[in-house]
C-alpha cells in the first residue's frame, strides 16, 4: 500500500500562488531545465547538457510555449507561468509515469489472458 509521503514524492502542484512566489529573473527555459536537478533554475555547479536542452525545448514545444523560452519568468501571464512551473515535472515524471503505465499494461494483458 503506497503511503501519501510516497505518493507526496511523484506528486507536483502548481497554484496560483507559485508565480508571486519567484524572486528571481530567470527565463523560462532555465525553469524547465531545473527540474532535471528538482531545482527551481540551474544551480551554477551543474551545467545543461546539449542532449539536456533539446529534452528542455521537447518539453516547452509539448506544452505549447517553446515561444516562451527566453522569456523571464516574472513577465509572463499567469497561464503561461504556470505552464512552464509545470514543465519541470516533466523532465522526470514522464519517464515515472510511462513506466507505471506499461507495468499497469502488463498487469492487464496478463489479467485478459488467463
């Protein structure tokens, strides 16, 4: 049984509040990129790979705001801010959830064979 600290861990919100929250100037893409070290930006020890920010512009362009990417977070709408605060979650999460859902498959197609 999954326990909600675990479930807490794969789990992202992203409120109306979270926008007023950023302190920081920093553009959309470096956002996204943040979420491969689940960091709000890049930490200046790490460096993004090329692979790295084909993977960030992969994400931003399945959202629909790649045009964002060099825009500051602090001047975009709140929808388009919210969509890049959610964007993080997908650098990691979508291979989470992929692997969830071809184990749940598994599991089905075992279930429809016996």
């Amino acid at each position: 049984r999954t326990t909600l600290q675990e479930t807490k861990k794969v789990l992202g919100v992203v409120s109306s509040t979270m926008q007023d929250q950023i302190t920081v100037h920093l553009p959309a893409k470096d956002i996204v990129a943040g979420g491969l070290f689940g960091t709000l930006g890049v930490p200046q020890m790490y460096r993004v790979t090329p692979e790295s920010q084909q993977r960030v512009m992969e994400i931003l362009e399945m959202l629909g705001v790649a045009d964002l990417a060099e825009r500051d977070i602090k001047t975009l709408s709140t929808g388009q801010a919210r969509r890049i605060l959610l964007a993080p979650a997908h650098s990691s999460m979508i291979r989470k959830f992929l692997f969830l859902m071809s184990r749940r498959l598994v599991l089905i197609q075992k279930a429809c064979t016996m």
